[in-house]
C-alpha cells in the first residue's frame, strides 16, 4: 500500500525540528567564520595590549600598501571584515590582476543574551564570529598590480571609513609599529 520513499517523505518534515545546533550553522562560501570548531561558546577575553618588543604582523608580507589599526586594538566582527574587503574589491576591479589579502580571521564566537532577559540559565545564544586586533596590526592589503600611491590611499580609506576604529595607510616603506615596554 505505501513504498517506502513514501513514508520516509512524510517523516522527514516531523524530524527537522530535531536537527543538531551545529548544523545550523552552515558556513557559505562569501562569509567568513572557521569552517570547524569544537565548542560554539567562548569566553568574552580581551584585546591584547602590546607593550613588548614584538613588531609581528605590522608590516606588509603580501601587498604593496595596507591599513593598519592606528587607535587602540578592537574586536571586529566578520560584518565589519566583509563590508571593507567588498569596498576593496569594488574598487579595485578596473586594474586586472589587483589582489586584497586580509591579514586577520574571525575565529571568536560572540553570544549574547536577548534584552529584558534575568540573569543566569546559562550563556546566551551565539550571535556573530570576531576577531580581536591590537594596536598595529595590519587588517588589509592591495597589491598584484602597479597602483599608484593616491589611488590606493583613496580606495583604502574608503575602506577605512566602514570600520569603526582609527587606521593609518602603510607603505613597504612604512616602519614597524612597536609599543616600547614601560619596564
């Protein structure tokens, strides 16, 4: 009387509401967020100061001019990441060749509890992927191609204008940011 890829059918819409959380989270291939992980939540943690010697990752390594966080060091949000990258992109599409490297990854889940809500019964949901960058750091690079210094300060900026802290136009020429160590 019923086959059973017909009674499979009408048992798969009663089971969707039994899927795993971490399905949920699907990861396509514009957004940026870990393609894994083993917990969901995390601990809040802070923006690293850098008050030593140490000058990684506030030079150029792939392109030929940057940006660079110029203020004090910030949690940026995948959003935020993708918005400039596209400003980039689009503007960068005229010169054949021209690449955007982004120096840094948002690998830090934020969750957060809905308004109006008691304290306690545990961490809220999870709400968006972050990332945490010092003072110094570089956030982008453009190169691949010969841009002339005026246009890649004016595409850049334009990127620089959809983050929400300071950042400040590197060169290959540009010295490494260091914080001297107050001891």
């Amino acid at each position: 009387m019923f086959s059973l890829s017909s009674i499979t059918s009408l048992l798969r819409p009663s089971l969707l509401p039994f899927r795993s959380p971490i399905t949920l989270l699907t990861r396509s291939r514009g957004q940026l967020a870990p393609r894994k992980v083993k917990y969901l939540k995390r601990h809040k943690g802070r923006v690293p100061i850098p008050i030593g010697g140490s000058t990684r990752g506030t030079t150029l390594a792939f392109g030929d001019w940057g940006i660079r966080i110029r203020g004090n060091g910030m949690r940026l949000s995948a959003k935020q990441l993708t918005t400039a990258e596209d400003v980039i992109k689009r503007k960068l599409k005229v010169w054949k060749g021209a690449k955007v490297w982004l120096r840094c990854f948002p690998d830090i889940p934020v969750c957060i509890k809905g308004n109006e809500t008691r304290m306690g019964k545990g961490k809220g949901t999870f709400e968006y992927w972050a990332t945490r960058l010092p003072t110094g750091r570089v956030i982008f690079e453009i190169g691949g191609v010969p841009i002339r210094e005026e246009l890649a300060r004016q595409i850049l900026k334009q990127a620089s204008s959809k983050l929400p802290c300071k950042m400040e136009f590197i060169s290959r020429k540009t010295l490494p940011s260091s914080r001297p160590s107050p001891y």
